[in-house]
C-alpha cells in the first residue's frame, strides 16, 4: 500500500540565496538611486533622506516582502505543492525617476523662486512626493477590482511581450554593456551564472552566491574598486538606528499636489498597475498563478504605507518572477530580502555597503534574469503568436533608444537652461535618416503601446479582426487623452502630456485602423 506524501513549500531553501541576491541587488540599486538623486538633484540634506525617507522605504519593502513570502507558502500548502516562488517585490523604478524629476524638482525650484530657503524647498518638494506616491497607490488600489477583467482579455503574448521588451533593454543591455566595460570582472561572475542556470553546474556553494563573491574579489583585485580612506570615513557618517514616523499631517498639508500633478500622477499609477498586471501573468506563465485582485490591492497598500511613513517612492511587483523560479528560489528570499534591505534603510548602511561591493558583482544574476523573461516571451505563448511577441518587444525597445538619445544629447552639453532640448533637434536627426520624433512618441505609455499593439497583432493571426479593431479604439482613447504617444519638451527631457487631446494624431490613426479592421471583418464574413 503507498503512502501519499505531502508536498508543502518550506521557508528556506538553499536556492533561496542565490535569489536573494538577484532580488537585493535590484531593490539595492533603487535605493542608491534614491540616496544619490535625493541629495545631488534636490539637495535634500542627508537627515531628510536618513531619517524620513528611507524608515519610509524599509517598512514599505517590509510590507510586501512578507505578504507575497505568506502568499506563497499558503497557496503551495493548498495546492501541495513545494515547488511555488514568491512574487518579486521592490521599488518602481520609472516612478522613482518622474516624482524626482516631474514632480519633486519642479516644486523645489518654484519654491526657490518665491524666495524660500534650501531646507524650506527641500521639505516642501519631500511633502509633495509623498502626494504623489500616496496618489499612485490609491489607483494601484482601487485598480485592483478590474485586474482580472483586464487579465481576461489580454492574450498572453500582448502581456508577456511587453516584459520583454523592458527585459531586453532596461535590463539586459544595460548590464550586458556594463560587463563588456569592465570584461576582467564582469565575464567571469555571467560565466558562474550561465553554467550554473543553464548548464546545470554544481558548484560547492550556490552559483549566485559564488558569482557575487568572485565579482567583489575581481572589482577589488583590478583596481575597479579600490580603498580611499576619506571617502569610507564618509560613508560610516549616517549609520545610526533611524526609527520610521507616521507623516499624514505633511501629506494633507500638501494635498494640492494631486490636482497640480494629476498629469503624472495618473499615468504614473496606471503604468505601474498594468506592469503588476502583466508580472502576475509572467509567474502564471511560469506555473504560479495567484490570485489577482489581492496582489494588485496589497501593491497599492504597500505604496500607500510608503507614503504615510516618509518615502515619495511606489512599490510594484517585479518582473523577473520566471527568472527566480529557474534559479530555484522558493519563499524565503523574499523574506530575506525584505528583511536586509529594511535594516539597509535603517541602520544607515546603504553607503557602506555600495562601498564594500560595486554593483559589478552582482550584475550578472540581473543579466540572466532579463534573458529568462524575454525567452519565456516565446517558449509560453502559442508558436504561431510569435509575430505578436516581436512586435510587442518594438515599443519597448524605442522608449530605451529614445532615453539612450536623450542621454548622449545629455553628455553633449544639452539639456540645461542655457541650451535647453527643443523640437528643433528633430529635423537635426532626420538629417542622418533617424526619426526621433517616431521613439519620443513610443517612449510616451510604451507599457499600453507595447500590449495593444501585440494584442491586435494576435487577433489579426487568429483572424479575429472584429477584436482587433475593439482594441485599435482602445488605443485611440488612450491616446487622445494623452496617456501613450503624446509628449511635450521640458528643458532637459521629453515627458508624456497628458490631456485631453493631446494625442489627436495617433488617436486618428488608430481609429483609421480600427475601420480597416471592420472593413476587413465585413468583407471576411461576406466571403463566408
């Protein structure tokens, strides 16, 4: 007689180290970014950023951590299964970077303007993106009640494509070029990576774990990462226990900010539910599915403590879940991470490490997850939808372009009051035959561009042409109010210009699609 055996997901498993240090390094970059962009853009003093922003950062990484590591646990204990990964959980990027710059740096200068003090414009820009964060949250929240719906409608391949089209750029050719600029200390630790994942290589410890402690031996060998004993004394300056605050009254005294930037506070909150959208479908693609509506609902809450206890930064679900899963991460690296990087937050830390361990040494671990989420793109979607996934990996793509352009334009000496970005540079690249007003244009909601467009091109290949015109209308909605394509210069940057309007143009030619479509449905049912 057998004796069922039953399969029950554990806390920790010894693969949870190597996704640990996938998961931490991601979060761990967020959090620079928002140390150095913090205190060298808007020149918060160090005590904004220590004392309130990062308390903010750690309870909000606490929140989603442990509920998406609960999650897990139970639903494998339901489906007795002991194979289930955690939902990756950090810091939205994209975000992070529009309250820096759309919000926070405006309000900064306006209040300069008006004559008020540097600390006085440092606390009045820190209040109003606590507004925007607490904004983006509530329609992360309440955008919960029709994620299924919206999942429902969704082909798979119009989702999955659009990860990897971020996958492919913001993540894997970033780092991709990184390790060919440093080739002595970044070819190795990708080497321990791709044996160990693809090759099925056991090492004496976890690849991960070997990959980083052979880049952190090479940086400092080489030269890469070398002692300087004044900058070290400056990083042990803020390590001291910082103990989180509740800072509602801030937020209400700044609740203007919500009418004045609802510009981008919606779009902001819209792309950052639809990416955790698109995230849930990856995991399920993998062989996880969770429920929707209390993922996105507590992605929202996570972004709303962040709020209320200091941070100006919204949290999401990562991408990168399938990546995870093949490294053979399980519950605890989630735990683990919300655990080290909220005491990274507040001990005061942060700079510390980042001095012991250049980014270099752990890279490769996020170069392999962006290869893994732009396989699957293909490997789980039908063959024949292939064509779909290509054309959803375009806009994503040309938004990556469109920042690489703006970047060297940048590193040319544009972008500053005296020689500020104007449309003029247009006809500049069209000279040598590049059309940077088409990238602008697909940089703007590429998240929705990248998934309608896939989903139309799905339809077309099941020859369901009534669907892809629905979808073309979608578009030109979304368009014409300005939430994808349309964009306005600012003196450094070209940002989305939401409003009614705004997008005229390709709001037209969507809805010239969309009676193509018709046409052709008309015709198709008449030959029938």
């Amino acid at each position: 007689m057998e004796i069922a055996t039953t399969r029950v997901p554990r806390w920790f498993v010894r693969r949870d180290i190597d996704g640990l240090f996938g998961l931490a390094l991601d979060n761990f970059i967020q959090i620079l970014l928002i140390v150095n962009l913090c205190q060298g853009v808007l020149g918060f003093p160090e005590s904004l950023v220590y004392r309130r922003i990062l308390p903010g950062v750690a309870i909000s990484l606490i929140v989603g951590n442990f509920y998406y590591a609960k999650l897990a646990k139970e639903q494998g204990k339901g489906e007795q299964r002991d194979d289930i990964t955690a939902l990756p959980y950090g810091i939205n990027t994209v975000s992070l970077f529009a309250y820096i710059f759309l919000v926070m740096l405006p309000v900064k200068l306006a209040a300069i303007s008006s004559g008020a003090s540097g600390e006085q414009a440092a606390k009045l820009a820190w209040q109003a993106g606590l507004v925007a964060c607490f904004g983006s949250g509530l329609i992360e929240f309440v955008g919960a009640w029709g994620g299924e719906a919206l999942r429902r409608l969704a082909p798979r391949a119009a989702l999955l494509s659009t990860l990897g089209g971020i996958a492919i750029t913001f993540i894997a050719i970033g780092f991709l070029f990184r390790t060919y600029a440093n080739p002595v200390v970044g070819l190795v630790p990708l080497g321990v990576i791709l044996l160990t994942y693809f090759g099925r290589v056991q090492f004496a410890i976890p690849g991960g774990l070997l990959a980083v402690l052979l880049g952190i031996a090479l940086a400092w060998v080489t030269g890469l990462a070398s002692w300087d004993h004044a900058k070290f004394i400056a990083t042990l300056q803020p390590i001291r226990l910082y103990l989180p605050s509740l800072w509602l009254g801030e937020l209400w005294s700044s609740r203007s900010v919500l009418v004045e930037y609802f510009s981008i506070i919606l779009p902001m909150g819209l792309f950052n539910l639809v990416g955790s959208l698109q995230n849930l479908e990856s995991a399920s693609a993998a062989g996880d599915t969770y429920p929707v509506a209390p993922c996105l609902r507590v992605n929202g809450i996570g972004t709303l403590v962040a709020a209320i206890c200091g941070s100006c930064f919204p949290t999401t679900i990562y991408i990168g879940h399938p990546g995870w899963k093949a490294m053979g991460a399980r519950v605890g690296y989630s735990i683990l991470n919300g655990i080290i990087m909220s005491l990274l937050c507040l001990s005061g830390t942060v700079a510390m490490l980042a001095y012991f361990v250049p980014i270099e040494a752990g890279m490769a671990i996020v170069l392999w997850i962006g290869i893994v989420i732009v396989a699957q793109s293909f490997t789980a979607t039908p063959s024949h939808h292939a064509p779909a996934v290509v054309v959803g990996l375009l806009p994503g793509i040309a938004g990556w372009g469109a920042l690489i352009a703006k970047n060297a334009l940048r590193a040319a000496g544009l972008g500053t009051p005296e020689k500020p970005l104007t449309p003029t540079l247009i006809e500049q690249f069209k000279l040598s035959d590049t059309y940077i007003d088409g990238a602008f244009a697909l940089e703007q909601g590429f998240i929705f561009s990248a998934m309608i467009l896939a989903g139309i091109t799905v339809y077309i290949i099941e020859r369901k042409f009534r669907q892809a015109a629905y979808w073309s209308i979608v578009a030109a909605v979304i368009s014409w109010v300005g939430l994808m394509h349309s964009y306005r210069w600012t003196v450094a940057d070209t940002v989305v210009n939401f409003g009614t309007g705004t997008g005229t143009p390709w709001a037209i030619g969507y809805i010239m699609l969309a009676i193509l479509f018709f046409y052709v449905d008309w015709q198709e049912r008449r030959k029938a």
